[in-house]
C-alpha cells in the first residue's frame, strides 16, 4: 500500500530515541523527509545521521516559545515545504502524588503541554489542505497509571485540546489525531517496570494483561504513526488511538 508519504516534510518532536524516533524512522522508509528534535546537540545528530539524508537536526527544547518557529522554518528551507508536524515528549518523572513538587509539575506542564500546544498552534497557522499534526500521548488519557502522577494530570489535557483543534481545523481540510502507547518495550517502560521490586515479574503480569500477551515494539507504533499520518489516512482526524495491543477494553 501506497501512503502517499513521498516526498512530504514532517517535524517529529522528541525524536532522538524511543516512540519519536521510531516514527520518524518509519515516516522516512515510507519516503518521508522530517526534521527530528531532542535537547542536546549530540544526540540529535547522532538520530539525524541514523536516518540519512532525509532526515536533519535541531537542537530545541519543546518548552522554549522560539521551538516552532524555528522548527517550521527549518522544515521549509531544508526541504521545501511543511506538511505536519508529530509532537512526541519524552514522559514526565514518575512519582506519586505525595513525592510531585511544584518545581516538577511547572516544568512538565511548560514542556509536555504548553510546548505541545504552541507548536500545535505554529503548525496550524501553517498548515493548508492535506496538513496534520499529531500528539504521541498516553493510555492514561482513558486510565491513569500508577506511580505517573503528572503524566496522569496532563495527557488528558492534551487530548482535550487535541479534539478541540480537530473541530476548529476541520473545515480547512486540516486533520489531528492522537497516538495512545501502551506497553511499548522501550527505555521509559523498562524504567518503569524497574521501579518494582522484580521488574521480570512485574512485565510477566503486565502481558497477561494485554490481549496480545506480549509488549508492542517501537517499530510498531512507529508505522501506526507513519499511517495516520499519511495522506493515506485522509478521512481520519480528531481520534485517539489506542495502541496497546488490546489493552484497553473500552470502545
């Protein structure tokens, strides 16, 4: 299957390991061209490389106001053009509601939901028909999960938004989606499951919990994305998509 994704320019937030790199991967083989973020200068080069010459790098903190507009216009004088944009944050630091600061919510919610909304915001004002922009979030939009307290606060949030900018993006043939990882076998999961007193027994459980009975892969998700994405996915715009395997029960 075609998905029409030759040739089209992205920018993936977060994009130096884990879900974000593994969809700009996937967007690049499926003959995409994408600018990828992260903080330090070393790692963004090191996944820009990774992904070849359809792929370059900038140094950006999704919490600086600068972000977008240097992301956008890096995307239009490297490639050409700016089709959507895939905002992918790395996860907030676990803890409990007791162990969460005010110094650790206010730097979360400046880079996990102020810096999704400005460049949701950057991108739209951009974007004409055909454009997306995309939020890799969170199962715990339906359910929160144990020990991610501030995740739990936010991503809810976000989807809100997310359905919001949906309807008011619609009439202009500009579409948004969501992305609802669950267990996805990469490094933020495996901490996770490290934070229990037998981490190979605390994975064990959690695949008995999932229909599938296994984790999901990066890659996985990555060509999820790369399809909702897609002009392939044209009729699809204000969904949040679960994928977890069958985790999640509900419809």
């Amino acid at each position: 299957m075609d998905l029409g994704l030759k040739d089209r320019v992205y920018v993936v937030t977060g994009a130096t390991r884990g879900l974000g790199h593994a969809c700009a991967r996937e967007l690049v083989t499926d003959g995409a061209k994408v600018v990828v973020t992260g903080r330090e200068e070393e790692s963004v080069a090191r996944a820009a490389s990774a992904l070849g010459p359809h792929a370059a790098g900038v140094a950006v903190d999704n919490a600086d106001p600068q972000a977008p507009a240097l992301l956008i216009a890096t995307a239009r004088e490297r490639f050409g053009r700016f089709d959507g944009v895939l905002v992918s944050v790395g996860g907030p630091p676990p803890g409990f509601v007791a162990d969460t600061t005010d110094e650790q919510w206010q730097s979360a919610f400046e880079t996990v939901f102020l810096g999704a909304v400005r460049m949701a915001r950057a991108a739209a004002a951009e974007l004409g028909e055909g454009g997306v922009i995309g939020f890799v979030l969170s199962g715990s939009v339906h359910e929160p999960i144990p020990g991610l307290t501030i995740s739990n606060g936010l991503r809810p949030g976000l989807a809100g938004f997310a359905k919001s900018l949906a309807d008011e993006l619609g009439p202009r043939g500009v579409r948004v989606v969501g992305l609802l990882p669950g267990r996805v076998d990469t490094d933020r999961v495996r901490q996770l499951d490290a934070m229990s007193a037998d981490p190979e027994a605390t994975r064990q459980a959690a695949e008995s919990r999932i229909p599938l009975r296994r984790y999901g892969t990066p890659e996985e998700f990555g060509r999820t994305a790369a399809f909702l994405l897609s002009p392939a996915a044209s009729y699809v715009t204000g969904v949040m998509l679960p994928v977890d395997g069958g985790f999640r029960h509900g419809f």
